[in-house]
C-alpha cells in the first residue's frame, strides 16, 4: 500500500516503526483536541495522512508531530469540517468566474487538476462573493482532496497517491497594469 513512498524512507531508517511512533502519538494528546470535529473525522489521524506528514518532514517523528498539530490547530481555526459542510452557494460563481476544476486521474492514477488564471474575471467573481468566501472556497477543496480524491485513488490504484498533477493554463495571463 506504500507505493513509491517506500523510497523516501533514509536508509537505515525503519519507516514502519516510525509511522507506528507518530500513530501512538497522534492517538493521545498530540492528536485533535478530544470531542472535537477533527477528532471524530478518522482520516485525521489515518495512515495515508500520517506517512504524508513523515514524507514532509523526512521521517522525523518529533517533526511530523509539530506539523501535525499546526494542522490540527488549523483544521479547528478555519471551522474545516463546518466548510466542508457548507453548500457553497456561489460555488457555480466561482467556477465561472474563475475557471478550474479536477478532471478524471492521470496515468499515474493521481487526481488532475486543471485552472486557468488567464481566464479569471475578477471584477464579476467579486461581485458574486468576497475574498474570504473564495478563500475559504479553496481550503474546502484543498481538504476534500486530502480526505476523498487522494484515498480514493489509492484504493483504485492499490498503492498510495498523495499527489496530484496540476496544470496551470495560462493562456490570456496578463501582467499589465
């Protein structure tokens, strides 16, 4: 199930005793906060989020923690799982106004994302919702690729996908002022 992610391990370092240490971790107070959403979500504290975290912090345990609880902190600042509840409403706005969107996996059976930033209209985007909206639009996605779109490509394909391919068209980008 660990694919390519086998090769990021340092020799000498046993990636399975690692992932074990940061899950015990991670199962008590370095965890989310006990009773809260992130705690009651269990891909918070999966081994598909887990090693992705060790792979960041090239498998170092006490890093991977600190990581760990930045993001825990910021999954409850941002109110992710209220996000991630949250209809959006201005979504076909969004996607209007600013072209971009995942599309199928690629032969690597990642997630493909395609955005084309030449073809944002911004001045009609904010007129159909704020920055904040936009922002927190992106985090929702960002999230819901972590949580449904990566775990189920690794199903698919039997081993992990923790990445995506992104292509930025930038066909009609302009710099001018």
């Amino acid at each position: 199930m660990w694919g390519n992610n086998l090769k990021t391990i340092p020799p000498g370092v046993d990636g399975h005793a690692r992932l074990e240490a940061l899950r015990k971790r991670v199962q008590g107070a370095e965890g989310p906060k006990p009773g809260s959403e992130e705690d009651r979500h269990p891909y918070s504290r999966s081994d598909h989020m887990l090693v992705r975290f060790l792979i960041a912090r090239q498998w170092d345990v006490e890093r991977a923690v600190a990581m760990l609880e930045s993001h825990y902190r910021w999954l409850a600042e941002t109110k992710m799982s209220k996000l991630l509840l949250d209809p959006f409403p201005e979504e076909m706005h969004i996607k209007r106004f600013y072209p971009q969107a995942y599309h199928g996996t690629d032969k690597l059976g990642r997630p493909l994302y395609i955005e084309r930033p030449g073809q944002i209209d911004m001045p009609r985007l904010l007129q159909a919702t704020t920055c904040e909206r936009i922002l927190q639009y992106f985090y929702a996605q960002t999230e819901l690729q972590i949580r449904r779109r990566l775990p189920a490509c690794s199903l698919v394909r039997g081993e992990v996908v923790d990445k995506s391919l992104n292509i930025m068209d930038l066909d009609g980008l302009s710099f001018r002022i």
